[in-house]
C-alpha cells in the first residue's frame, strides 16, 4: 500500500521534510540560547555591586571572561593610556542628547590591554587621555552585542569610530591583546581635566521582570522555529496519507469493476 513511498520524487519530498525539521529545531533552539543571553542581560542590568574595589587581575586572569556575577564589581587597573589608538562609538544618548563614548585602550605592564570607557562627550571635540601612569577605577561590564544589549549598532561610521564597545571587535582593530569585557571608569588617579567626560550610567534592567523587548523577541522566533518544524511533519503526513486513501480508493474502484459490481 505504501510502497509508492520509495518513487523517486516522493524520497525527494522525505530528504526535503528530513532536512527542514533538523534546521528549524536547530534555528528555534539558537534563538532560545539568544533568549537566554538576552534574558541575563536584563536580569543583571540593575545589580549594584556594593564591594570594594577589587584588582582586575584578581577577578579576570589572562584569557578569562567576564562572568555575570562580576559585571558592575568595582576593579582598579594601572596602566598608561594608549592615545594612539583612541576610538569612539557615536550615537549614544544621554539625557536627552546624543554623543559619542571615548574608548581608550590602557597597556598593563605583563597583561593584555584593558578597554576603558572613559566616558560620554557631546560633539566633536574629544579630550586627550592623560599621559604617564594612571590608576583606574571603573566598574566591569560585558561586551556590547546587539543580542545582549538594547543598543543599535551605529552605522555609517568613519576613521576612529567604533560601533559597539565590543572585545570581539576591538581584536581586530587593535595591535595587541585584550583583556574581555571594559571598564566604565568613574574615576583615576592622578585626576584628570576631563570634566566634559560623563561616566557610562549603569545598565538599566527593562520592565516585564528584567526581560528586554529583544529577548521576548527571541522568545517568538524559537516558537516561531519549533512550530514550522512541527507544521513540516504535519504536511509530511496529510500528503502522504491522502496519497495512500487516494490510492485504496483506485484499487478499490478497480476491483469492483472486475467484480462487475457498480459502484
């Protein structure tokens, strides 16, 4: 009865169902990973961390990462600023206006380059990192990624600008290693004249439990995923079991005929 099954343009419709129900729950389960990405950075985005300042070296050995108990931990770091490769990453906003943040990477001696944020300015004129040693303070924060930060990468961009404050990135546009994650520097000692400088405000947790409108996003596209895998098995099976009541029916026909039975 199903042996009409194994004709060469039906094994082509099991390789199509085959290979689409594999990719959909592939594509639903990396969006619900995307979710949960998402999802923590909500949750983390109003943690205040209360603790001392730390070394960053204690929290962040060479080749670690940042985890989500350290992002907004308080850390210091000595270095000197490297001005020359100075970046920064237009069309940010801050009370109402929008301007740029600063990027300046600090070499520390025996360990990969920190990423600071020394801050936000509005305009064109940026002011110079100060020169000699400097003593860091700032707090710890993730990467920017467009799928775990409510922040729209910047486009358009000229010599000098970054789009996201993103390690990933920054690897390939600066000439030595780099320690993950940044600093939001809220001070440095010695104190420098950048009082047009504002520190990066803290990231702020979205409404709906600390879940952003992107992970609810992501959250539809995995149901979105999974329902097309479920939806592809579905046609799979009405297709194939018409085709087999279709053909019951002919033979059935066929043998009332020779029986001489009308039907």
């Amino acid at each position: 009865m199903y042996r009409f099954l194994l004709q060469p343009r039906w094994l082509v419709f099991h390789v199509i169902v085959l290979v689409a129900v594999p990719v959909c729950a592939a594509l639903g389960l990396w969006q619900f990973h995307r979710y949960g990405e998402h999802k923590r950075s909500g949750d983390g985005g109003e943690k205040v961390s209360v603790a001392p300042a730390v070394p960053l070296a204690e929290l962040l050995p060479p080749g670690g990462r940042v985890e989500g108990g350290d992002r907004g931990r308080s850390v210091t770091v000595t270095g000197s600023y490297d001005p020359a490769h100075q970046l920064v990453v237009p069309g940010r906003r801050h009370d109402g206006r929008t301007g740029s943040y600063v990027v300046t990477p600090l070499l520390v001696a025996g360990a990969p380059a920190v990423v600071v944020n020394r801050g936000w300015v509005e305009g064109a004129t940026v002011p110079a990192p100060p020169a000699g040693t400097v003593t860091v303070t700032g707090r710890l924060e993730w990467s920017e990624a467009e799928h775990t930060s409510d922040v729209d990468r910047a486009t358009d961009l000229k010599p000098g600008q970054l789009s996201m404050i993103s390690t990933p990135e920054l690897v390939n546009v600066l000439p030595y290693p780099l320690t993950d994650g940044f600093v939001a520097l809220t001070a440095q000692t010695p104190a420098a004249d950048s009082a047009a400088l504002v520190p990066m405000p803290r990231a702020k947790a979205s409404g709906g439990g600390g879940i952003s409108g992107r992970a609810w996003q992501n959250l539809g596209y995995t149901a979105q995923w999974f329902v097309f895998a479920g939806a592809a098995v579905f046609v799979w099976w009405r297709v194939v079991r018409r085709e087999a009541d279709e053909r019951a029916e002919e033979q059935e026909a066929k043998l009332l005929a020779e029986l001489g039975v009308e039907t």
